[in-house]
C-alpha cells in the first residue's frame, strides 16, 4: 500500500539472528552447521578387511585356475574330399607339427593345446603326398602294387585312396609312439574330446583318425 514504509518481517530476523554465533568477536556458523574439508571431494577409500589369527594374518583365497571352455562346433564349411591324384595337391598348413588340410589346421591346433592342458602328450602326421604313399606302400605292404591296405603292416592304403593325400588323415602317436590301442590314455582322450573338429577314428586301426562330413 502506497505510503506505508515496509519492514523486515519481525519472524525472519530472528530467524537470521539465530543463524549466526559470536565467537571470539567475529561471526562463525552455527554450531550444527558442516564445514567442507579440504578433502571432502575425496572418495574415503573402503577399509581393509584383514582377519588375523594366532599366526598372522589369513591369506587371501587363491585364484582359480583358468583353463579353456570346453568346444562344440564344426567346420564352417565342408572340407574338400579328393586325393591328390585327382584334385592337385592340397593347399597343406603346419597346425604345430601335424601337417594338414589349411582349413583343418585351426581345428587341429586347438585340438592339440586342450591335449595339453589335459596333460595328454599328443603328436602325429598327417599330409603325405601320392610319392610318399608309394615308399610306405614299399616298406610295408607284400606287394607294394597290388596288396590290400589290410595286407600291409601296419595297414597302408594304395596310393590315390588315402585321406592323407588330401591332408584330411591324421595318424595320432604320444610319446612318439603309434597309438596302437583304443585303452591308451590319449586315445581315450581323443575319443571323448575329438569329435568337435570332424575327425572320426577308423575302426580297425587307434591311431589313424580321418575328417569326415
């Protein structure tokens, strides 16, 4: 209203007036009023949860051991079937000392790591070509022409029919050696663990495993 002086309602001055404390001649908060700290920014960091015992402190758990998740997949393709004789050669890729097919070596390579950390010792050969087939044609079969693979020692197929021409056969030795019978701990491991990269074991001889489509 026009002509009346206005004043400081009488509630909010006290209120301000109880704000404040006089101490030692100057102005400070109130008592239950927060100073920051120079550290308030800082995050406190959490504290130590160390349990002690008669000998000291307890060690902290041990950490699991890794180890590879177990596999269950298959070639994303086919893998080509032929032998050299009919196809050329096949492009051949060393999966850590077992020659085959390139699009078998990852599968392979894999295979012989989780042997590894199985603690299984797994070597082999794979690819030979159609000249090496004959030599072991030569050095194991009567007649190296004509015998059936059955006839040889240990059983050797005629050249031209042979997986491992096409780099698709691998014969599996532990410890250097052929891996004669299905009791041997690497071949009970590759029986249970192999499957997943296409291979399958010929019926009538351990070491000798083929992929298969």
């Amino acid at each position: 209203m026009l002509g009346v002086r206005r004043r400081l309602p009488v509630v909010a001055a006290v209120s301000l007036a109880a704000g404040l404390v006089m101490a030692g001649g100057r102005w400070a908060p109130a008592v239950n009023s927060v100073r920051p700290s120079p550290d308030a920014t800082t995050a406190a960091a959490p504290a130590l949860d160390v349990r002690t015992s008669a000998g000291g402190p307890t060690p902290p758990a041990p950490l699991p051991t890794p180890s590879l998740p177990p596999l269950d997949l298959l070639p994303a393709e086919p893998v080509p079937v032929g032998s050299e004789i009919d196809n050329g050669p096949p492009t051949v890729e060393d999966a850590d000392g077992i020659v085959v097919h390139e699009r078998l070596a990852p599968l392979v390579r894999t295979l012989l790591a989780e042997a590894e950390i199985a603690g299984i010792e797994l070597e082999g050969t794979g690819y030979r070509d159609v000249a090496a087939q004959r030599r072991l044609r030569a050095a194991n079969c009567p007649n190296p022409a004509t015998s059936p693979a059955e006839e040889c020692s240990p059983p050797t197929a005629l050249p031209g029919t042979s997986f491992h021409e096409s780099g698709l056969a691998i014969d599996f030795t532990s410890g250097g050696e052929l891996i004669t019978s299905r009791e041997h701990p690497a071949h009970r491991w590759l029986a249970a663990n192999a499957r997943w990269t296409g291979l399958r074991v010929h019926p009538d001889e351990p070491w000798h495993w083929s992929y298969r489509r």
